[in-house]
C-alpha cells in the first residue's frame, strides 16, 4: 500500500489544525506514515481492509460527544485537555507519544491527530460509584485513564451512535491497584474503530467484561500489558455477528513482567452471512518468567454462510511459564438439542435456548442483560 493511494494521508499534512499542547503533532505524523507502510500493519489487518476503515475515521475536528457519569464522586478529577494544567499536558503528551504501542495499532495515531481534545481522567482511593461513559455522537473520543497506587475503580463504556466513532482509551494503572472494565457496542449499522491500552504495573488487577455487536465495519483492538510484577488479568466476552455485518477484535496480552497472570474466554455466533475475525495473541517476554496465560476462543457458526475466524497465538520468549490456547468453530450439539425437543422444546426454541446460553456463559457485570437482550433478538 503507498500513501499516495490512501485518500486520507492528508491527516498528516493538516496545516489548519489548531495549537494542542498534549499531543506531539508532528511526531505522530511522521509515525502514523511510517506505520502505514509496515509489513506488521499489513499482517494485522489481514482479514479487514485497511483502506475503508482510514476511509471512513471521523472527520478532522469532529469530537464526539460523551455523556459521563460519576466523575464528580470524591478520588476523580475529570478534565478536558483543554483544560489540563501544564503538568498534566505533560503526562497526557508522555503517554500519548511513549507508552502507547502505536506501531501495533495504526488507527491510534490518526484519532489523535483529527481530535479536537479529549479526556484525563485521574483515580485516587476506592471509588464507590462506577464512572460510566456513554459515546453519543459520532466523532474522536480520546480518553486517558490514571489510576493512582492502591486505588480501586469500576469504569463502563458504552456506545450509542451509528456513526463514524473512533474511540480510543489509555489506562495506565499503578501499582496496587484494582480496574474492573465493562464494555458494550450493540450498534449493528456503525463505523466503529476503539482501541482499549491497558498497562498494569506490579500487583495490580484488571478484569474486563466486554459485549459486541458486528457491524457497517466494527474492529475492537484491546491491548493489555502487564508490566510489573504480580499483575493480574481477566478478560471475557461475547459477540454475534448477523448478516451484512462485520467485526474485527484483536486481543493482545503481553506478559512483560514475571509472576503474571492473565485469562481470556470469548464465545462468538454468526447467525448470518457476516464476517467475524478474531485474533488473540498472548506474548511472553525473555524477563517474564513464572507467567501463566491462556487463551480460549469457542464460536458457533448457525448460518450456512457465516465466516468465523478464529486464530490464537503464542509467542514466548522463556521456557518458565504455563501457557495454553484453544479456539473452535462448530455447530450446537445435536445430543442438546435431541434432549431439549424430547422434552417438549420446539428445534427453533431449542437451538435458541442453546445459542442464548452459549453466549450467557461469557456475559457478567452491569451491563450483561442489555447484551443478552440484544442476543435473543437475533437469535430469533
């Protein structure tokens, strides 16, 4: 691919962009055509073209409008990167061009360079109420997330528009520190591109309950790090695809540091002729010895034309550790479903019931019966 085929790389030259002190423009230009051009971005969008998603971003200067809730609790100070002190651009600026993995994630650069602003959002102590963000508009929605050492939070994403949304969250979690993480995307006609870092540093927790719908073209990209010893990570989910729909996730979960944990379970459905990729790679760095990880992917294919893909992935770099992966595509057990239509259970109510339950297994937290609502209602 060559920038000059792109028809957006003029995001890289966008002169009229106005001054922000929390992003370095011209570094993140000169990184986001570096990264374009890479071998490891064309093997990552291997299954989605690159071209329509750059394509269909948000336009320059559009910001999505958030709607949040518990950030005036004691322990948050919520403020918007116009608004920051000048050592707070100064971690935001950090953040942004140092710790975020950029050349895993192409599209992060290009959210940052058409929004207008963003969000800081900083943690101290135990939070009693959930900080929940709703993502109301179309638009950039970058929001950076510290939580302070020892501090406990839960914190909801949920969007809920079918426009071009490019959503972005950076969490850095310090040490001794707890992040629970529920996530929902039901929008069947989006344009939705989200990229979730989460860096864990030593004796640290983080568990995410995540629900997806396919959609126009949906890819949720979830990169988790934990980078100090000690550090905890439980990731689950669920997803459907229906037909006409297409959805990408990439999982990621670097072990970076020794005495790590981290699980990931995800059960998928294509109940239509639509396209599901998911990708979950789990890397074990030479230093992280005693790590322990495993991945499990189960998808049901209940269309005749639904495309599933499932690829798991292991890279490990030191022999001490405990690491297993598994992933299948397959149907509903006719020994089910014979039990449930011997006992009165219509085939359509006893598949149904099968397919609910399936994805039930995956689903937990606040915002699980909205999903499991959604679920029936294409399962029929």
């Amino acid at each position: 691919m060559s920038s000059q085929s792109n028809p957006d790389m003029d995001a890289l030259t966008w002169s009229a962009a106005p001054h922000r002190a929390w992003l370095d423009t011209e570094a993140l230009r000169s990184r986001f055509g570096t990264h374009l051009e890479s071998g490891k971005t064309r093997e990552l969008w291997k299954y989605t073209p690159v071209k329509g998603f750059v394509g269909g971003m948000p336009d320059r200067g559009a910001a999505a409008r958030l709607d949040m809730v518990g950030i005036d609790q004691p322990g948050v100070r919520a403020v918007p990167f116009a608004e920051m002190t000048a050592l707070d651009t100064e971690q935001v600026r950090s953040l942004l061009s140092n710790r975020l993995e950029a050349a895993n994630h192409l599209l992060a650069d290009l959210c940052l360079l058409r929004a207008p602003g963003g969000w800081l959002i900083d943690i101290e102590g135990t939070l009693e109420q959930a900080i929940h963000i709703r993502y109301l508009s179309a638009g950039s929605a970058p929001v950076v997330v510290v939580l302070r050492q020892g501090a406990s939070a839960e914190l909801i994403e949920q969007t809920a528009t079918t426009g071009s949304l490019a959503q972005l969250l950076l969490a850095e979690v310090q040490e001794d520190a707890t992040l629970t993480h529920h996530r929902l995307a039901l929008e069947g006609d989006a344009q939705h591109w989200a990229l979730q870092q989460i860096r864990l540093a030593a004796n640290t927790n983080y568990r995410l309950h995540q629900s997806l719908l396919g959609g126009q073209r949906r890819r949720s990209e979830m990169h988790v790090i934990l980078d100090g010893r000690g550090a905890e990570a439980s990731l689950t989910g669920a997803y459907l695809v229906e037909s006409g729909q297409h959805l990408d996730q990439q999982l990621t979960v670097e072990h970076r540091a020794g005495d790590t944990l981290s699980r990931q379970t995800f059960h998928g459905i294509g109940c239509g002729k639509g396209r599901s990729i998911f990708n979950g790679r789990i890397h074990i760095h030479p230093h992280a010895a005693r790590s322990d990880a495993a991945l499990s992917n189960r998808n049901l294919a209940l269309h005749p034309e639904a495309e599933m893909n499932s690829k798991p992935e292991l890279e490990i770099y030191t022999d001490d550790v405990r690491c297993a992966h598994g992933a299948t595509v397959g149907q509903l057990s006719e020994d089910s479903l014979f039990y449930l239509v011997s006992r009165g259970i219509s085939p359509t109510e006893a598949r149904r019931l099968l397919s609910h339950g399936f994805l039930r297994e995956c689903l937990d937290g606040p915002l699980a019966e909205t999903a499991a609502e959604r679920f029936m209602m294409a399962l029929g």
